[in-house]
C-alpha cells in the first residue's frame, strides 16, 4: 500500500452562517459547527483512507468565542497521525467578518474516523509521509493524547464503578444539590 503525504488529503470547507443556523439568543448552533467538523473530518479521513470511513471518537471540543449570523466559517482538517485503520485529524475552525476582514478562531478538535471496508470491517490505511517538522510533531502529539485517552478511560470507568451512595450524604455536602428520597 503506498504511503500518502499529509497535504493530499488536507482539507478545506467554508460555508456562510445563514439566519436558520441562529439560535434564540441569535448566535449560531454548536451543533451546527460540530456537523461541519464531521463533515470535513470525513473528507479528509476517506481522501487519506480512500475508502469509507466511520467517526469513532470526538476529542472535547470548547467554543472558545459564538459564532455570529453572516460570517464566513472555513474548517480546515489535517490527518495528523494514522494506526492500522483509525486516524486522528485535527481540525481548526475559523469564523470571518467579511466587512471588517476580524478572522477568529472560534474552536479546535481532534476527530478519530476508522476506515472501513466493503464488509463494513476496519481495513488498513495508507502510512503518512511527514514532509515538516510541524507534521512531526503532531504526529507525537497524537501519539501521546492517544495514549492519555486510554488511560483516563479506565480512570473514568473506575470513578463510574465505584460510586458508593450509601456515602452520597458526605460526599455532596459542599454541592448544589439536594437528596430527596
Ligand atoms: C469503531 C469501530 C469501527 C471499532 O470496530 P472494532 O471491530 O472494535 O475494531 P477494532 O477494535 O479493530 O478497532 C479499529 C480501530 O478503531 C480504533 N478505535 C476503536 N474504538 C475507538 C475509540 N473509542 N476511540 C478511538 N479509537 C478507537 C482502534 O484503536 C483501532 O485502531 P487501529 O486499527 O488504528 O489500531 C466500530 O465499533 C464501529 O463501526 N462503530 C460505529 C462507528 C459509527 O457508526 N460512527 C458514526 C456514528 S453515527
């Protein structure tokens, strides 16, 4: 299977904020933005993949600023580290004011798309040639956050298993809330 370089699949998607987009307090919808991540994840995960491919994981996103009616929202995805079938792509989102030309970066997050086959199995993906120190490094980078995940994973799994509400009464006392059975 040949290797394929990271700008080969990099990609692009802009798309105008449009009044039915808004919300009640007139900003736009984050799940109007976290559907355009996906959307240009799996453009450029299947371009990677060159296959079809599934979103397994969503890495925590945070809306750093709104989004507002009329801007330009342009996302731009990477593949930044590949396994066997998975791949994580970075992806970055900006919004534009077309009259004052403001760029903002209104929020970042790492997607995990699988590659699959005709039988709906994952299948291997192409290895990725790092043509820049930067590409170097997000791989790492990857790498690493891949390997945090697993471990917080089993940490939360343990915090859910063992939750004791014969001690809620202690355990909740500074909390805002009230036990009322
Ligand atoms: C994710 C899925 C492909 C895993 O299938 P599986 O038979 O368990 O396959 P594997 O265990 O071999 O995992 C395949 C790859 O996914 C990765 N993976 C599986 N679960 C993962 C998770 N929660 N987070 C990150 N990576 C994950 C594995 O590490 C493996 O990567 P690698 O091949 O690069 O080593 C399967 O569960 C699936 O199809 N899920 C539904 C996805 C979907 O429909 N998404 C759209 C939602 S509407």
């Amino acid at each position: 299977m040949k290797s394929k370089p990271v700008r080969q699949s990099q990609t692009t998607i802009t798309e105008l904020m449009i009044p039915s987009y808004a919300n009640f307090g007139g900003k736009i919808h984050g799940g109007i933005i976290l559907s355009l991540m996906d959307k240009v994840a799996y453009a450029a995960a299947s371009k990677h993949a060159g296959t079809y491919c599934v979103t397994v994981s969503v890495d925590r996103v945070d809306f750093l600023q709104p989004v507002e009616v009329g801007e330009l929202v342009s996302l731009h995805a990477s593949v930044n580290y590949v396994g066997r079938s998975s791949m994580i792509i970075g992806i970055r989102v900006e919004a534009l004011n077309v009259k004052t030309s403001i760029v903002k970066h209104t929020n970042s997050s790492y997607f995990t798309m699988v590659a699959k086959d005709e039988d709906d199995k994952p299948t291997e993906v192409p290895a990725l040639i790092l043509q820049s120190e930067e590409e170097v490094k997000r791989f790492i980078e990857s790498m690493r956050m891949k390997e945090i995940r697993s471990k917080v994973k089993e940490e939360m799994d343990d915090a859910k298993s063992n939750i004791e509400v014969a001690r809620a009464s202690e355990v909740l006392k500074n909390e805002r809330c009230v036990i009322a059975y």
